[in-house]
C-alpha cells in the first residue's frame, strides 16, 4: 500500500479528558510546529508513510470548513516523499455535535467529502482515510464509563451503533469525492483470560475474544446490524491496534484510567501476535496492518524485534500484512495528566515543557529498526511477485539500503 513496510504514527488525539480539560496531542508533541522536520527524520530512517490526524474540531465550524491546520502537514508529507494515513475523527468533535443523534452521520459525511476533495486535489500520493478511529474503544470510554466526551454512562452499545453509522456514510462520501480512495479501519484486537482460579468464566471469555471485540468491523463489513448499509468494501482494510496491554485477566480490577493490568510477558495464557492477526485475516479476508504498536522506556527495542519477527512470518504465510505503524513515534503527555510524559515513541522531548526545543533518538528501538531490513526485503518481494516482477533484484536492492543506515 505505501512504499515502506513500516509507518510512523503521529498520535492526534483530541478531545476533553476525564477532567473535563481539553487536550491536543499534535500540539503537546510539537508536531504542529516541526512537521517538516519530522517528516525529514522518518524519510531518512525509511518510514516513508504515517498516520496523521485531521483535527476535526479545529476545521469544522458548524459546517464551515477551514484546513489551516491541515496543510502543513500536506505540504511537508508531499516535500518529503511520505504517504499519509488521514484520520478524520481521534476522539475529539467540534462542540456542537451531537454524536447520539440522528444528525451525526450526515454532519460527518459532509466533513468527510470536504476533507477528501481539499486532500485528494493536493496529495502526491494515494488517498488513504480512516473515518473513525478506535470506535470499539470509545464507544467503551466514551459511552460506557464516562473517561472523556461524550461523558456517557450505560451508553456502549448505542454509542458504537451510532459510530458505525457514521463511518458508514463518511466513507459513502468519501467515495463519493475520491472514487480511489483506499480505507483502514482501526481497531483495538483485544484478548482476555480467565483467572486460573476460575474456569467457570471461559464461556465469558470466548464471548469476548470471538464477538464482542469484533462487533464495530462486523457492522462495517454489514455482518452485524446489515440494515446500516455496511459491506466488505466499507471495511476495506482492518487496521489492528496491538500493545503488550492488549492481553488480560477477565474480571480484574481497572485502575482511575480504566484499564486493566496486562499479562505478564511470559504469561502461558498469551496468545503470539501472529496468531491474533491471522485469526483476523481468517475472519475477514480483507488486507490487514498493523495501525498501532509500541512498548514504553527500555521495552521499546525488544518489542520492536517481537513485532518484526511476527510480521516476518505472516508475510511467509502469505497473509496480505500491508505494514506496521510505530504508534506513537514521538513521546508524548498522558490524557488526562499533562505533566506525565510516557517514554514509548522512536523520538523523546528533550524538554517535556518544550517539546519543540528537539529530541532524543531512542537508540536500541532505532536498532530494531534497522535490523528489520530483512522484513522490509520480505515486503517489496511480495509486493513485486504480485506484479509479476523479478524478486531478487528487490531483495538485494533493499537489503543495500538498509544496510546504510548502520
């Protein structure tokens, strides 16, 4: 899909934290600021595709729209030869939406068309979107247990409907402005476990691994609830989010933020990585990539290497794994605390209070990386056999490239 294996995910939350305080994570990272030089540092370390955010409240105004905020980011992705994963809703919507009701599609079909038509006539590459972003998640934060707008309580189910309706019709109208436009839908892939001491809650826990994490993608893929309009062309691509965090006990206690301790790495009851994605790409059929993945402080090398070596052998199975996007790329504040920086991005401020003043390159993450050239080959070999060109002509060529960044 892009012409590097992996991406950089710039993270774009926006929105209003468990406080009631507003947040913007583009801005808090300094990425507004230095979004030509980022760009700059991942095309020299051979990410030359990203994960960007369209911050919905600052260009919608009551359906006036204003890409101030976005073109920069056109500009420098178009200067530095990077194709863009556009999201167009990261939590944050302008304050006069009303996501419960039966506006909110049309409101955001129509942002959806404006963004593609201004993206589409001035980007050098491809058109890729993800209409919303995480819409199992907030649907659980947002509409469950009340962690950060729209503050509802007892509300998931009806908040994940209504999002899977709004995905629906903005990629109606995306279509509708770029025929070719090209979709990844991003979810969490989350998986539970029963306490050793119970395993009368197994029926529970495949429940959870086999319908509930998946039910926002089945809308979308018109599986569940068909009357939305959703089918296998809405779904497209299945962007999977994946932490170590993404593997627990069920029924354990979450902490203030709402999430719940992760197995521990050597926890027997973890699933590998490569398995949750191919049970995925089994489900569905559709391309799958990695959208999200990352560890923090001294994890990230290690991590890294595991996440290499589980892609390395889905693409020896032949599974359609169209790249992995290193989420978040640069360091950034927690949510709901602007003081508490968290170590996990290639890059980390070497200010938390200025984080434009320049950063530190995460040095064995940086190594993985660069190890990964192998995978990189793996990919553009796969890429070429599928267009009928010679492969080791790909391989030998990638291989020299990576080899110099050592």
């Amino acid at each position: 899909m892009f012409q590097s294996f992996f991406l950089a995910g710039f993270e774009g939350s926006t929105g209003f934290n468990r406080h009631g305080e507003w947040f913007d994570q583009v801005v808090a990272t300094g990425h507004d600021a230095n979004v030509d030089t980022d760009y700059a540092d991942i095309a020299r370390l051979g990410l030359h595709a990203a994960r960007e955010t369209v911050r919905w409240p600052l260009v919608d105004c009551r359906g006036r729209y204003d890409f101030s905020s976005l073109e920069p980011f056109i500009e420098a992705a178009n200067r530095h030869g990077v194709g863009v994963i556009w999201d167009l809703f990261h939590y944050g919507f302008p304050p006069d939406v009303d996501l419960w009701a039966e506006a909110f599609p049309r409101r955001f079909a129509d942002y959806c068309y404006a963004v593609a038509r201004f993206v589409a006539g001035r980007m050098d590459s491809p058109c890729v979107f993800t209409p919303i972003n995480e819409p199992s998640f907030m649907a659980y934060a947002g509409g469950e247990k009340a962690l950060f707008a729209p503050y509802g309580s007892g509300r998931g189910w009806e908040l994940k409907v209504a999002l899977a309706r709004g995905a629906i019709a903005g990629i109606n109208a995306i279509r509708a402005a770029c025929p070719d436009a090209r979709f990844v839908n991003v979810d969490p892939l989350c998986r539970v476990v029963c306490p050793n001491d119970r395993p009368d809650l197994a029926p529970q826990a495949h429940d959870f691994n086999n319908r509930l994490v998946f039910q926002s993608w089945d809308m979308l893929c018109g599986r569940l609830l068909p009357e939305l309009g959703g089918s296998p062309e809405h779904l497209d691509v299945v962007g999977i989010n994946y932490y170590w965090t993404n593997q627990w006990e069920l029924n354990d206690t979450p902490n203030d933020d709402g999430n719940l301790p992760p197995l521990d790495d050597d926890d027997p009851r973890r699933a590998p990585l490569p398995e949750l994605i191919l049970s995925v790409w089994k489900r569905y059929g559709r391309e799958v990539m990695i959208t999200e993945t990352s560890h923090v402080g001294d994890n990230r090398g290690p991590w890294l290497c595991e996440v290499v070596s589980a892609c390395h052998a889905l693409l020896l199975q032949n599974v359609p794994l169209r790249g992995a996007c290193l989420y978040p790329i640069l360091g950034m504040p927690e949510w709901h605390d602007r003081e508490l920086w968290t170590p996990m991005g290639l890059w980390d401020p070497l200010c938390h209070r200025d984080p434009g003043a320049g950063r530190l390159l995460c040095e064995p993450m940086a190594e993985a990386l660069q190890g990964a050239a192998p995978l990189e080959a793996l990919h553009q070999a796969k890429k070429a056999e599928h267009r009928g060109e010679p492969r080791i002509d790909l391989l030998t060529s990638k291989a020299k490239r990576y080899a110099t960044l050592r």
